[in-house]
C-alpha cells in the first residue's frame, strides 16, 4: 500500500505482509469522502492471494490450538491496551476514510478496544456440562471446540467495530479469521491488522490467525473462499441482499453462517412520552453516524396528539446540527460515505416530497465538495411510500401519525426487516406491550441508544440471524461436541 497523504495518516499502514508485494498488481485508490481526494493506494488482492491466507490460516489453527483459555485472554487484553494507546491515529485514519466526525471515530475505537476486552474475558468462560445420564447408560459430557477458519466480511460504516465484534470472538474461540474490509474503508481494519500481529508475535502465537484481504472483487472473493471446504464459517454485516447470495454459497459446504443485514427501525412516541427525552433520543437514534447505521430510527411513529410540537422541536434540533469534514472541531454531521449513495438518498427524499410529503428542513443536495447530505425532516408521508419501506442509511427523519396504540404496533411491524425497534411512553403497561409486541431482535424502551458489548446484537426476520457480542458471541465460533462415557 502506498499512501498518498502520507503527512496526515498515521504512521505506517501495511499491506497484510502476508502478500507478496514484489508481484505485480493492481491496486485501487481509497477517497476521502469529505474532500472527495484520494488519501491511499491499496493493493488489490486476488484470488491466490485469498487460497494462501486460508492454507495459512488452517495451518495457523492447529498452532493455536494449544494456547490455553488464559493465554487467549491474554493475548485479547493486550490487543486492548494497544488499541486505547493508538486512539487517535485510529480515529483520524477512520475519519479520513469514512467521514464521521473525530469524536464518533474516538468513541467508536473505544468501543472496538472493549469487545476485545470483553472476548477475553469470555474466553476464559467458554461453557461446557457434566452429566449424568438419566437412564444410568453412563456419562454425557458436552465441550465447545473451535468452529474452524471464519470469513469475515465487513461493512464500510464502522469499519472498525465491526470487525473487532468478529475478531475479537473469533480468536477467543480459537479460531483463525480471514477478513474482509469494505473497499471504501480498508485502511482502519489494515492498521488494526497492525496491532493486532504485533500483539500475537509479542506473545509467540502465529499470526496467520488473522488475514486482512482489501479487495475490489468482494463477489469474487466469497464466492472462492467459500467453495473451499476448509472454510468453515462465514459471518457478515451488509445488506439483506448480499446476506442472501452468501447464504447460497455457504450451502454447498454447510458453513456455519451469522448474518446481520439491514434494518428499517420504528420509532414510536406514545401520546403520553416525555417528548424531550423522545427528541433527545430521537437524534441520537437518527443522527449518529450520520444516519449510517443500520439501527438507525427509519420510521418515526408518532401520537396524532403532539406530532406537530415533535415535528417542530425535532426540525428545531436538526437545524442546530453543523455539517462539516469530520476533522473539523465542532461537526457534528460528516458526509456520507460515496456520491452514489448521497445521490440514492436524494432520490428517496425527492420521490417523496413529489408524493405529496412536507419538507420542513434540508431535502437539498449542497453546492460543496464533499459527498454532503443535510439534516432533513419530512412529515405527511404517503401511505406505502419507498421510503418508508427501504432503509434510508441517511440523515433523513420521516414523521407520520397514529391515533392508537394498536395502530401504532401494526404500522411499527409492518416491514420485512426486524432488526431494531425504539418506544417511548411514562406507561409501564404501554412499555410492557411495546417490549412484547414489537417485532424485532432489539427493542430499546425510553432509549435512543441500545448497542451494547454486553447484550446480543442481531434481528429476526429479513434482518437476519446469529448474534455479535454479549455472552451469546462466542457460540457463533463454536461447535458443541457431545461425549458418552
């Protein structure tokens, strides 16, 4: 990889030195969305390249096997200390390459060190069970092993926690991990891939336990891996659409699969809600990340009683957002990620407000280098409307009205998604109800904020399966071995 804004990334980011770069090669030139530069030339792996890693990474397997639940853990905490002393090379890389404002790329380093401490507290708490059986015929003792080398596929939009969420329990299993970054964002997961093999030559393990493959060629690449049958499990943060079409190919081989897809969260403001907890939660669940989460609120269902004031003093929050480079102090609002998809979210917006839908601010692409979006809030959507059914991904609030409380849970679980829902109400039977009948793998009761290393994340539905962090996390990477005696 050679770095053509050398001056403002963080020291050394290597190519995987796994992968010969005395070959020739291509390469592909990763762009800094806020002024639309290019800050790097990354090496485009092929598909040799992708066959080495995994023959290393099954090599590399039985290497580890030995390095007991402590030493994991070990290894696990001192990729945490490593990470939190590199916090803001870390947090500038991901702000040049993605766009969020440098102190959400702050927080979201954080945040990747803890599932690395988090995992290593696991390892050492990998379940097993003694018993006797029931009929006398003898002993059933149940172990956990390894799942085998795992493909990781990673999204653009936290290019750093998403990885470290697959990683993290990945190597606390035992085992190794073949990873993906998104084309658009390579260079965090490439300097993460740094510190993680210094960590594992620091404490003799091999360090083809981790492999970071930048490529232009993701359909490619899982379409090789996964023909291989020593590839044992695929695991994968994108859109549902993609989701599918590895489905297909892990069928083949039967690779365990996790899945967390796309999203299309309601947030539901009940009559009786204190309205500024709902506001204040309301931007945390819209705005972070600039609406590039797939938890992001989507749909905000509010009472027909106080969707005006809503409206307005959200209209009123979203004015107060400043749109800006990330590495600018005082941003709150980077830009999104490419042209195509700030273009993909004007169009949402444009095809409806041609429907009939108020603008109450933004729905206006800036005359500003930069791929920017403002803040915008739209009310009076149409009945069946597109962006109502398909995830925005954007800084764009919809406002439509319900005058019951049944009304509201049908509109809520009217999508083919259930990844995240939000309710708010000072109603403990209301609350109870939201908490029961809304139909998604998370719901957030009275909170705009419910991602946490501690609690499974993942959905239900079109959203997907398997679950990233919390106790649940490290079962993804592990099979269940059944002995009688």
């Amino acid at each position: 990889m050679t770095l053509t804004k050398d001056q403002q990334l963080p020291g050394d980011l290597p190519l995987d030195p796994r992968v010969d770069a005395s070959v020739a090669r291509d390469s592909f030139t990763v762009v800094n969305p806020a002024t639309e530069e290019g800050i790097a030339e990354v090496v485009d792996t092929q598909s040799d390249d992708w066959l080495d890693a995994l023959t290393r990474a099954v090599d590399a397997q039985d290497e580890y096997s030995p390095f007991t639940p402590r030493q994991r853990a070990d290894i696990l905490r001192a990729i945490y200390e490593e990470i939190m002393a590199r916090q803001e090379d870390f947090a500038r890389t991901m702000t040049m390459e993605m766009g969020k404002p440098l102190v959400e790329a702050r927080g979201e380093t954080a945040n990747t060190a803890d599932y690395f401490r988090w995992f290593g507290e696991e390892a050492v708490r990998i379940p097993g069970r003694y018993a006797q059986s029931p009929a006398g015929a003898g002993d059933i003792v149940v172990t956990r092993t390894p799942v085998g080398p795992v493909l990781a596929i990673t999204p653009w939009n936290f290019p750093l926690a998403m990885g470290a969420r697959k990683i993290a329990p990945a190597i606390a299993a035992g085992c190794p991990v073949l990873v993906k970054p998104a084309a658009e964002t390579p260079l965090s997961m490439l300097l993460l891939g740094q510190v993680i093999w210094d960590v594992l030559e620091r404490f003799s393990a091999p360090r083809d336990l981790l492999h970071i493959l930048p490529t232009t060629q993701a359909g490619e690449l899982s379409e090789t891996l996964m023909a291989d049958p020593r590839l044992r499990k695929i695991t994968f943060t994108g859109s549902t659409a993609v989701g599918k079409i590895l489905m297909r190919q892990s069928a083949e081989n039967l690779q365990r699969a996790s899945m967390e897809l796309g999203g299309n969260a309601p947030f539901v403001v009940a009559e009786d809600a204190d309205l500024e907890l709902a506001l204040s939660c309301a931007m945390q669940a819209k705005m972070r990340n600039g609406g590039e989460v797939c938890v992001a609120a989507n749909r905000f269902l509010v009472h027909e009683a106080i969707a005006g004031e809503f409206t307005e003093r959200l209209t009123e929050k979203m004015n107060k957002v400043v749109m800006g480079n990330g590495l600018e102090e005082g941003t709150t609002l980077g830009p999104m990620i490419t042209a195509a998809q700030r273009d993909r979210i004007h169009a949402l917006v444009t095809e409806t407000v041609e429907a009939g839908a108020t603008v109450h601010r933004g729905g206006e692409v800036p005359e500003q280098t930069g791929y920017f979006y403002p803040p915008t809030v739209l009310s009076g959507i149409p009945a069946g409307a597109r962006i109502l059914r398909e995830e925005i991904f954007g800084p764009v609030a919809t406002v439509s009205t319900f005058s019951t409380l049944d009304e509201a849970i049908e509109k809520a679980n009217d999508t083919e998604f259930g990844l995240a829902a939000y309710a708010f109400s000072e109603n403990a039977h209301t609350c109870q109800r939201f908490a029961k009948e809304l139909a998604a793998g998370m719901v957030g009761i009275n909170r705009g904020m419910i991602t946490d290393i501690a609690a499974p994340f993942g959905g239900i539905k079109q959203s997907g399966f398997g679950r990233e962090g919390g106790i649940e996390g490290i079962e993804e990477y592990l099979d269940i071995r059944y002995i009688g005696s």
